[in-house]
C-alpha cells in the first residue's frame, strides 16, 4: 500500500470546526483514485494534509506512506520521501526561475544522479512535449502564466520530479478541452513510469481521458461512496445526492 | 528657477505652516576651508552656496539618529571644474531640497571628488572611485548612457546632477554599499534629474550595508511624452536604517512615472521610504504611480512607509500601494512541496527580490558581471 490515510480529521489552526471528519482511503502501488466531491466538501484540504501544510492541524488518526507515518513529517521530507502535490493555485514567485526551482527541486529528491545538463536537455524536452516553449523554463515561477500555463507548468514538475505518490488537486479546472486531453495524457504517461494517483476534481470530465482504478464520492469531510469509473458517470447523471 | 521644495506647502490660497527645523551642533567647515578650483565660473557659484550654507546647521535627523558626523579634513577641491557656461546653468537650475538642504549645499562646495561630462552617443560608464564627499552633473544631450555608480564608502555626501535632453535616453544604476560602522559616518546621496520632452529614464537604486544609508532622489518632468521608470531596492541588516525619498514632480502633461520600490529587512533593520508624486496644474494625462513592498525576515524590523499623491490637475491617472510583511507562508509550504527545506525555501524567495536587478546588472556588461556585487551582498547576510 503506498497510502493509507485512517480516520484522518482534521481543521484549519486555530479554529474549532472539523473540515476533515474521519478520511479512510488507501491507495495500492501503482494505482490511480478519483476524489469527487461538491465545492467546500474538503477535498483539498485532505491534499493539503496529506501534503504538509502549516495551515491545517490533524486532530485525529493516522496518514502513513509506504508503511511509515508521515504525521511527524515536515512537508519537504514528505515530499523528499516521493509524495508531491500539484496545486489548484500554484504560487507566484518573483525572482526564482522555473528551471532553478526544479533543478534544486530534483537534487533534493534524486541527489546528483544527473549532470545539470542531462537534467537540463530533459527538462526542455517535457516542455516541449507539453506544448509549452523553452522559454517557458526562464520565466519566474507562475509570474504572468495564464491559468492553462500554471497548471502545465504543474505536469511538467511533475513528469520531472518523478513522485511516487502525485496527488493532483483540480488540475483539471480552467482547461480547455485540447488542453484537458493533453495534460490527462500526460497523467496517463505518469501513471505508465510506475506513480501512483489522486485525483482531486469536481467534474467526471477529465476522467474521460484518464486511466482510472478507482472513484471515491467525498461529500463533507469524508468519503461516503466508493466505486469504479461509472460511480464517477452517475454522479455526472444524477449528482451528487447519490452519496447522501 | 527656484530651488525644487520637496514639499510644496502653498494651495490655492492655503498655505501649511513648516515647523523649524531642528538643528544639532557639529564641528562644521567654514569659509578657511574653501579651496578654490581654477575655475572662476565655478568658484563664484560655490561662493554663492558657501554664504547659504554657513546660515544653517546640521538637522537632527531623528529618523536615522544622526547626531554626530566626522567631516574628513579638505585638502583640495575636486568635483566638476571643468564646467562651462551651459554646465553652470544647469547645476544652477537642478537645485532640490534634498535629504537636507545643509548637505545639498555641504557636497556643492567642498567636494573630494566628482566630474561634468556631456554625453552623447552609446555608453555604458562605470564610476567607482568617489571620494567621501562628491558632487557630478551629467548631461545626456542625446543618445543612450548606461551609468553604474558603485559608491561604497563609510562616510559620504553626495551630489548627481543630470539633465536628461529631449529623447535621450538614461539607465541610472546606483548601488549604495555602506561601509559605516557607527552613526557618525553616514552614507547620504541626493541626485536631482531633470527630463526634458521624450526623454527615457530608467533608475535603480540599491541600498545595502552602512548604519545609516540615506537617498534623495528628486526628479522634474519638464516636457511631454517622458517616461521614467524607477526601482529603488534596499537589503536592511543589523541595525541599518534606510531613509529614503523619491519625488516626482510633473511640470508637462502626457508623461509616465513610476516609482516601484521593494526590498528586505532583516534583524532591528527600519526602512523609511517616503514617495511623493506631485502633478502640477495643467500637467494633463500624466500617470504617475508609487510603490513600496517589505519583507520582513524580523519582528523587530520596522517600517514606515509615507506615500503622498499631490494632485492640481483632474484628467490623470495617480495610485499608490504599500505592504509590509513576513514571508507568505503558503508560498514556502509550495516550495517545501518540492522537497526544499524551509530555510532554503525562504532563502530563494529572498535572492528571488533581487533578481531582476540582478540580471540587468549583468546584462548591462556580460563581462563586468556586476549583478555580483548584488549576489554578494545577499550572499553576505543570507548565505
């Protein structure tokens, strides 16, 4: 099992109210998830808890990764363990180059496994095939990208770092449809080189073009229905009260 | 013309009242310690600023804490002797308030160093060799000039004046490395621009080190279509207090400016950034926009940003923005996300201020490099 989140709650520092109300999920080598849910039902928090971030405090149960739980852990020795998420909003970040971020990135992950060149040429040709320019490389990070960019920019860190875990929330969200087919393709092609998935989305579209082992109906702080593919298609028909 | 008030006080009929200016009392220079320069033109103009001078006292700067100053000995005058006819008009006529009026006039008269050339062509000229009180005027009668002022001294006072000729183009770059170790050798520049119709003017000020680093920045617009773009940056360590003001006054219509200042503060660091844009009236379509964004690396690090808009005149565009505070912890958490360890993480996101700044440096001379001197200075206090 690569993920195992158990009776995961969690809130927001500082406050009272629960956004996460007893999470179960698991998620085996190799396998990818789709996490559907209504708006503020907490599917990103669940990301963002998995992840690390500062923000949100886990008051009860267990997230263990490959066996060992990552409670304890700082969010770079998570990530540096093969855990990345990409983020429904990624930061802007004046002054540091898309390509210094992910070649510091990969020697943090991988250590110096590759020449910065090797890493370099590679880089550009992810770029490439995600049908962004080499350009794209020298700009500061998200600064100025359009919405389709940054979540392109997402995939390409994430066909670099090689995540053992990716965990993608809303990747989907402000894509065109040629842009949704290619970044799904290129999920596919992630799936392929061996990372496991979680899919983080509202709509069953994205899932027309993704390699899906299982969906999972998260409504208010937990999942409340789990299923195949075509759980995700009768949510598209009947929505999701299905799961109340 | 009159001497530019950084503050203009009179409105319509209104007029605020100036409280008096608190003075401290300072061993000072006095008529014994004139030299002349050879140059008669000159002379008569420093004579002229000497009887001003001698009726006023050192400030008490509160501000910055400046109550003691170690004026060096003057053994010779150097500074723009070579001035003509048109160069005495114009340091004549490029006359700001500055920082303090004593200091305007302190570096006028018993300047150390300094020098007078009119520009015209293509041109990237580096100075570095300031002594610890300076006075220059540059004219860029046409043409581009790239201008790097390295100043990196313990004590200095000193005067740049530039008149900037109709459709030449400037790239001002001056980066402010204090060398002082105690109150008494404070770093203190006033440069006084004048922008004629279509002129471009691009500056970028970089103050780091010293105890008190102090600029002055005062620019007039005087003709149509001129468009500056100014970047002041500033890296607050120790116990530095970075005092400075950029003024911008139009006097002609349809013209741009923006003044766009950010930086760091670290440990008991205070940054007083002081912005003023002055639209007069009849200055029509001008746009003018001021900036000031700090990040704070302490909690003891202070900031006081005083933005003032003054405008005579309706059909403009006027704004300005200020903020002040620590690292956004989200931006860390997406970097940590990627596997960098939060100090590296905040470490990047500092280098990250300075980085275009950087880049043009080294773009400016492939093999001068001088964004080194930045990478330095970062390198320095955040590894």
């Amino acid at each position: 099992m690569i993920l195992k989140v158990e009776n995961l709650k969690a809130k927001i520092v500082g406050e009272e109210k629960l956004i996460l109300k007893g999470v179960e999920l698991e998620i085996a080598e190799g396998e990818a998830h789709v996490i559907m849910g209504p708006n503020g039902s907490g599917k990103s928090t669940l990301a963002n808890v998995i992840m690390g971030n500062p923000k949100y405090e886990v008051v009860d149960g267990d997230i263990r990764f490959l066996g060992e739980s990552i409670l304890n852990l700082r969010t770079d020795e998570r990530a540096q363990r093969g855990i990345m998420l990409t983020f429904q909003n990624p930061y802007e970040i004046e002054g540091v180059k898309f390509d210094q971020l992910l070649l510091t990135a990969y020697r943090k992950l991988h250590g110096e496994d590759k020449t910065f060149f090797q890493l370099h040429s590679e880089l550009k040709s992810i770029v490439s095939e995600i049908g962004l320019p080499v350009e794209f490389l020298e700009r500061f990070v998200n600064l100025g990208f359009s919405g389709g960019e940054r979540k392109k920019g997402e995939i390409v860190q994430a066909r670099f770092l090689k995540p053992k875990l990716l965990i993608l929330d809303e990747i989907d969200s402000g894509l065109d449809v040629d842009a949704l087919r290619l970044v799904a393709n290129q999920i596919n092609e992630i799936k392929r080189a061996g990372t496991s998935l979680l899919v983080i989305t509202h709509y069953s579209r994205i899932l027309n073009f993704l390699d899906v082992d299982r969906v999972h109906v998260y409504i208010d702080g937990r999942i409340a229905l789990s299923g195949d593919k075509n759980l995700a298609y009768k949510v598209e028909a009947d929505g999701y009260s299905i799961a109340r | 013309m009159l001497m530019e008030k950084t503050l203009r006080l009179q409105h319509g009929s209104m007029k605020a009242i100036v409280p008096p200016r608190k003075t401290v009392e300072i061993k000072d220079y006095s008529i014994e310690n004139f030299k002349p320069s050879g140059n008669n033109l000159l002379d008569e103009w420093r004579i002229k600023r000497l009887s001003e001078y001698a009726t006023l006292q050192f400030p008490y700067w509160k501000r910055t804490g400046l109550k003691r100053l170690l004026l060096p000995n003057i053994s010779h005058y150097k500074g723009p002797e070579n001035l003509d006819e048109l160069g005495i008009k114009v340091i004549d006529s490029l006359d700001f308030e500055g920082s303090d009026r004593k200091f305007v006039l302190l570096a006028d008269i018993f300047s150390l160093s300094g020098r007078y050339f009119v520009h015209s062509g293509v041109k990237t000229l580096i100075l570095e060799d300031f002594d610890s009180i300076d006075n220059s005027l540059v004219i860029v009668e046409n043409g581009t000039l790239n201008l790097v002022r390295i100043v990196k001294r313990a004590l200095f006072v000193g005067n740049l004046r530039i008149l900037l000729k109709p459709g030449a183009e400037l790239k001002l770059y001056n980066l402010y490395i204090g060398r002082g170790m105690d109150e008494s050798s404070p770093l203190i520049s006033n440069v006084f621009v004048e922008a004629q119709e279509g002129s471009k003017l691009l500056v970028r000020d970089f103050y780091f080190g010293g105890t008190i680093n102090a600029g002055y920045f005062g620019l007039r617009i005087n003709g149509e279509n001129a468009h500056s773009d100014i970047r002041p940056y500033y890296l607050g360590v120790g116990r530095n207090v970075i005092d400075i003001l950029y003024l911008v006054r139009f006097y002609a219509g349809n013209s741009y400016s923006n003044v766009d200042a950010k930086g760091v503060l670290m440990d008991t660091s205070k940054l007083i950034f002081r912005g003023i844009m002055d639209i007069t009236s009849g200055c029509k379509e001008a746009e003018a926009h001021q900036s000031n964004h700090a990040l704070l690396l302490s909690e003891r690090a202070k900031v006081e940003a005083i933005p003032s808009l003054m405008v005579d005149e309706h059909e403009v565009v006027a704004s300005h923005a200020a903020s002040s505070a620590p690292v956004d912890e989200q931006t860390v958490f997406y970097l940590m996300s990627r596997g960098i360890p939060k100090d590296e993480a905040i470490r990047m996101i500092v280098k990250g201020i300075f980085e275009t700044l950087k880049d043009e440096l080294n773009n400016l001379d492939e093999s001068l490099k001088l964004g080194g001197l930045i990478e330095d200075a970062l390198g320095s206090v955040v590894g």
